[in-house]
C-alpha cells in the first residue's frame, strides 16, 4: 500500500531511503509493516471510502518519517499512530471537496478480504453505518481492544464521552441489527 521512491542520492547505509528529508532504514520498514493495517483499517473505518483511507495511510507515515517522535512503549507508538490516523481522516472529511462528495460505501469494508462470518459481517456492516462517532468508540473498544480510558486519550474526549458514546453506539447496532434479524 505505502510506496516510496528511492532517491538518487548516495546512500551510507543498506536499504536506506531518503526523499524531502525524510530518511528510512530497515527498522523504518519494520514499523510500517507493524502498523501498515491497522491504519488502514481505522482510515476505512472512518472514512469509509478506500481510496481516502490508502491517503490517509501515507499521510501518517510521512507525518511519522518527518517528525521522528519518541515512544516510551509500544502502547504509547500505537496510541500516537491511532490519534494521528483519527486527525488525519478528520481533516481530510473537513475538506470542501470530501464534504461535497457523498461516496460513502460502508460495504466496501465489508467485500474486501473479508475474514469475518456472515453474522460479523452483518455487524461490521452496521458499524460501518453509525455516525462517526459512535463508529471511532466501538471499532477501537471492540477492534483494536482499548479500554474505555485509553479510547479517551487517544480521541482527546473525556472517559464519560467515550462510554456515552459506545452505548448510543451499541443501542443503535441492536436496534439496527435486531431489524435486520427479523
């Protein structure tokens, strides 16, 4: 998904990359592969569009390589990555364009590659059709595993937002799902 051009520039260092600044090596590549669908999935999510969640990917990936943050765990690296696919999606609905368009596909998540059953499927699916952010609270409590505080970290909301959040989101997918079970 993430490609980058080799610059013709004299590299120092085996499987070294530079373009504008930003410098990558093999451990470079090793947190893209790490978080590489993570991001992806969460930009789906979002986004609901594959193509706007595949620019999404790169955009927190060249935010990474430029600013070359440091994490004091591996939790704290998948919280940053997390917050930063979440800001980059919501810039990208803010603009003009994303607002005019209206391509919104929540079975798009559901086609691709689908290793879920046919009963998660059709509750994927009606995640895919919450609000934003009734789908953000359970894709990353229920998805990515985060408790109810972390989530609140991650999306800047306090922990009372969040649990509101996943209920009206859960009374929303039963009411939802118990229709479409009917």
């Amino acid at each position: 998904m993430l490609t980058l051009q080799e610059s013709e520039s004299n590299s120092t260092q085996p499987h070294e990359i530079k373009k504008n600044n930003i410098r990558m090596t093999g451990v470079s590549f090793a947190v893209i592969d790490q978080y590489q669908d993570m991001i992806y999935r969460t930009a789906v999510t979002i986004t609901g569009n594959h193509a706007d969640a595949e620019d999404v990917l790169q955009e927190v990936f060249f935010k990474y390589f430029r600013l070359h943050p440091a994490f004091e765990s591996s939790s704290h690296e998948k919280a940053w990555f997390l917050r930063v696919t979440i800001n980059e999606c919501k810039n990208l609905m803010r603009t003009i364009w994303k607002r005019k368009r209206t391509d919104f596909d929540p079975e798009l998540l559901v086609q691709t590659e689908n290793p879920f059953s046919e009963q998660d499927s059709a509750v994927l699916e009606a995640v895919m059709h919450l609000p934003e952010k009734y789908r953000i609270a359970i894709y990353l409590y229920y998805y990515e595993e985060y408790s109810v505080r972390e989530i609140a970290v991650i999306t800047s909301q306090s922990e009372a937002a969040v649990a509101q959040h996943l209920v009206r989101g859960r009374r929303k997918l039963r009411k939802q799902l118990g229709e479409e079970l009917s």
